[in-house]
C-alpha cells in the first residue's frame, strides 16, 4: 500500500515541528520551559513493555522497589495481607496509570503487592526517570497528587472499617463475658465451692 501524498507532507511536517522544538529545549532559547512537558511524558520515560498473564505477580509486599509501572492494557489489584493470611483489597490499577512509585518516593521496601487481574501489558522505568517525570512536567504531578491522595483517602476508608469491625469483636466478647458473669452469680449455694475454683 503506498502512503498518500497528504500523509507523506504530514510526516514532513511534524518531523520539522518536532526538530524544532528539540532545538529550542535542549539550547534553553525563551520559552523552553514551557514544551519541556512535551519531551518528558509518562510515555516517554518508560523503557520496555511487558505482557503478562492473568495471576502474575508483579511485585510482593515487602519487595524492593527501584522500577514504577505504567499499565497499557488490563487491569491490576493492589492489596495487603495480614499476618493471619487475610488479604484485603487496597484498590485496582486502571489502564493509563501508573503504580509501584511509592516505594520510590519514600525510598523503602513495597507496601503492597501487584496482582494482574487480566491480561495486561505493563511499561516499566527505572526509579530517576520518576523524579525527571515530576520535576519537567507539572501535568503529571498534579496527577500523582491526585492519585495519591485518593489511596490515602480509600486506605483511610479501610482503617476506619476495620477498627470498627474490632471494636464490633470487643462490644460482643464484653457482652458474652457479662452474660457469663451473670450465670456464675446464680449458681445455687450448695455448689459455691464449685464457683470458687472456676
């Protein structure tokens, strides 16, 4: 199939507005600060695309974390589990997202664990490539902040739940110890020996 000439003069086109641009970013002529979000896109900094299948593990809680994630395709769960094994559900990485920065912002180990919910094909960067994304473009930092403060807002939610889900434990294990205390106390007198020693 040969190009139409309309598309050939395109292509001309956008390679010229792009070498142009190019030269005014990287000689920071007037002006360069403003097509900087141009050249540093979550696109752009993400080095290898990778497939993989519903039930893969990203990465586990507790990990390492030098890489961030953009998802392209499929859809990812985020959660935690505790120490009886109970996983609980943090949310779920939509396609166009990025995930897996936390651990590069506060420079620790994972706080979550990344399960592939469907088939999803996931770009991958190195660490310093999150910190050119926040610093050249202020989009995509606007965006981080909105993302993490819905997590922060929804892992409130969860706390929030979960002490009164305790608290529900509590009021039931008080009410069962009142209702014990008052069959103890109407134990007949022949059997308070008995009584004693419970």
């Amino acid at each position: 199939e040969k190009l139409p000439v309309g598309f050939k003069r395109f292509l001309f086109q956008y390679q010229l507005y792009k070498l142009g641009k190019g030269i005014l970013y990287n000689l920071k002529f007037p002006g360069f600060k403003k097509i900087r979000k141009l050249f540093v896109k979550e696109s752009t900094v993400m080095e290898h695309n990778n497939y993989f299948t519903a039930g893969t593990i990203l990465f586990r809680e507790n990990d390492s974390g030098n890489k961030f994630y953009l998802l392209k395709k499929g859809s990812i769960e985020v959660c935690k589990h505790t120490e009886s094994g109970e996983k609980i559900t943090l949310g779920f990485v939509e396609a166009g997202q990025i995930f897996g920065e936390m651990s590069i912002l506060g420079n620790q180990p994972r706080s979550a664990t990344a399960i592939c919910m469907t088939n999803c094909v996931v770009a991958t960067a190195d660490g310093n490539n999150l910190e050119a994304l926040i610093k050249g473009n202020p989009d995509f930092s606007l965006k981080l902040i909105q993302t993490l403060a819905t997590r922060i807002g929804y892992s409130e939610r969860l706390l929030k739940g979960r002490i009164q889900e305790i608290e529900d434990e509590l009021n039931l294990e008080k009410e069962k110890n009142r209702i014990l205390e008052e069959k103890l106390n109407t134990i007949p007198p022949e059997n308070q020996f008995s009584k004693k020693r419970k």
